[in-house]
C-alpha cells in the first residue's frame, strides 16, 4: 500500500492534482517518506508538497542529500531490507540496475501504460534505463543529451563531411 502511495505522489506532483483527490482526501493521516537530490528538479518539487498533503491528506516527510550521499544512503536503507523509503529519486547510470537486481523498486509498469502517463511521452532510451525483462521500475525525470555544434562553413571549406556516428566523430 506504501508503495502504491509514494508512486501516487511522484505522479501526482509531475501531473498535477485531480478534483476527485482534492474533494475526498482519499488517504487521510498516512505519511511516506521521500529521499531527494539536491537539485533542481527537486526545488521544484518541495514548494507543491503542502499542495499535495491538502489534497490527499498524505503527509510527506522528505530529506534532501547530495548526490553522492543520497546514493550512499539508499545502498544502506534499501540493503538492510529497510521499509520506510517510499519514494526517492535515483541516479539511472549509476545505481538503478542494481535496485532493480537486488529487488528494490517496485514495479511501476502499469501507471506507465496508464492514460494519463504515457510511456510513448518518454525517451525510450531514458525509459529503458528504468527497464528489465519488460518490466519498468521507475520514470525518467531528468534526462540528457549529448549535442554537437559546428560551423557548417568551415567543414564545408575543410572538405570534412558532418560526423553521423561517434567513431566518425572521433576521427
């Protein structure tokens, strides 16, 4: 059930509160616990939390590490089989295969196919980073790219084609 409701609040905040929550406080006097980064996605976050206790009657009881120690933090939690984090953003490159090996995430691939979460709203290759044998543990919040810029003109008076792939690239 705690489950259930920390992916509540992370959708609920990334898509915005319903009437139906705000009229009936569906889970009056719960509490979750959220673990997050420093950064700016979660300054975002943090100023519509009491927005989203009013509507749905969940207190959230949230911590804000760095990077590094937010990680450090969740490997020992979640490796002493603690139950108390409910929600918590991860960092895809460096952690997120090992939750989903070690059993950490719980499976969110049914509020992907959900209507008002589209998983064809995503990058495929950020939503697959949450992925395994067809089953996605997380959403991508924050991705990114690699962007080449260039001079078309002074390639074309080098006589050097545009690079198409990373090997091109590099040579």
């Amino acid at each position: 059930m705690r489950k259930m409701l920390a992916v509540l609040l992370m959708f609920s905040v990334i898509l915005g509160m319903s009437t139906a929550l705000a009229s009936e406080k569906p889970y009056e006097g719960t509490e979750i616990r959220v673990l997050l980064a420093n950064h700016m996605w979660a300054d975002a976050l943090i100023p519509h939390l009491g927005e989203f206790e009013e509507n749905t009657g969940i207190k959230v009881n949230y911590e804000q590490y760095s990077e590094d120690q937010l990680s450090q933090k969740l490997s020992i939690e979640l490796a002493a089989k603690g139950e108390d984090v409910d929600v918590m953003m991860t960092r895809p490159l460096q952690e997120v295969k090992q939750m989903i090996e070690n059993g950490w995430l719980y499976d969110v691939s049914a509020l992907i196919e959900e209507p008002e979460m589209d998983g064809q709203d995503f990058f495929s290759a950020a939503l697959n980073m949450y992925g395994s044998e067809g089953k996605y543990f997380g959403v991508p919040l924050v991705t990114e790219r690699e962007i080449l810029y260039y001079r078309k003109d002074l390639f074309q008076e080098a006589g050097v084609e545009i690079p198409t792939t990373l090997d091109e690239l590099w040579a």
